[in-house]
C-alpha cells in the first residue's frame, strides 16, 4: 500500500471540512479493502480472519497476534463509529469510537477519538515495561479491561459507561504504583 492509498482512505473521514487525524503508526503491510461498503485498512493477519468491525466476524477479545484494523462502519442516520484494533504479544486492543452522522458534532468528534489515540499511545508507552498483558475493549455497551503485571499481579474492570480517558488512568496508576 502507497501513502496516496493511505491518503485516499483517511479522506474518507473528512466531515463539514475537518478532517479526522490518526496519531497512530500505520503499519507498512496494510491494504485498503471494504466490509459492508465501508474502507478498512488491513494487515495480512486481519485480512485472512476479516476486520473486528462492529457486528464482524472475528471476536475483538481474541484477536491473533500481529493484527491490525482500521476503519470507518456505519448505517443510517447516526450510528457511525471507527474502530480501531490491533494485537501483538502483550496487547489486544478494539477502540469503536462514534464518529459522523446527522446528531453528531463532527469537529468534536474527531477531536475526542485523536485524543483518545494520543493517550492510547501514551498509556503503552509508560506502562509497557511493567505490563505482561493488556486487553483494552471499549464498545457500544461497555468498556472493559485487564491488566497482567510481570510480577504477576492483575486487575481488571467492566463497565457500561464510555469514559474512556478515565480507564487510561486507572491502567497507568494500577501498572505503575504496584511493582
């Protein structure tokens, strides 16, 4: 995939002349496919399984080691979200985050998910070294996580509310303040 492909795909989130940033690494394998008609971008890990999208076919709880995702999935008036996935040895992580729509701030939105991906980078960049697993699923109809420190200890949170930022603290304080 070209960086004009990985262009023409984020062009797609261009809502009322703001564009959505990804403040993520975009791995060098990805290529631009479709589910259900919306862009996605996939690893070859996450075409040969499918993307976690909403309502997908592969368990955002379990996704192999060395996936990757990334797309936009919507239908009707206000039910937009991009979802972000991604697994490796020591994290699975699936962000669906509300983005587009007729009752939405579009602005706002996109500046709540790049935020959201700022501190998500932040998180895996302080907690990394002291962290031997973390699932981070934040959804439609709740949020959950698990943290599994080297020294064995664990903790973990479910939760119907979508304060997302408030569960990056809570990782960080638990992974940085029990070792």
């Amino acid at each position: 995939m070209t960086k004009e492909d990985i262009k023409k795909f984020l062009e797609k989130f261009k809502q009322k002349d703001h564009a959505l940033e990804f403040p993520i690494e975009i791995p060098e394998d990805v290529e631009l496919s479709e589910y259900e008609g919306m862009p996605v971008l996939l690893n070859p890990i996450a075409k040969k399984v499918g993307p976690a999208a909403p309502f997908g076919k592969v368990n955002p709880r379990n996704l192999p080691n060395g996936y990757f995702c990334l797309g936009f999935w919507g239908h009707g008036i206000n039910s937009y979200r991009i979802y972000f996935a991604k697994a490796n040895e020591w994290e699975n992580i699936y962000l669906e985050m509300f983005y587009g729509g007729g009752y939405m701030d579009n602005k706002s939105s996109a500046d709540d998910i790049k935020e959201i991906m700022k501190k998500l980078i932040e998180l895996e960049k302080e907690i990394k070294e002291k962290t031997k697993k973390l699932h981070l699923l934040y959804r439609l109809g709740g949020t959950e996580w698990k943290i599994e420190l080297k020294n064995g200890k664990s903790k973990e949170s479910k939760f119907n509310f979508l304060n997302l930022n408030g569960y990056f603290e809570e990782i960080k304080k638990f992974a940085l303040t029990n070792n």
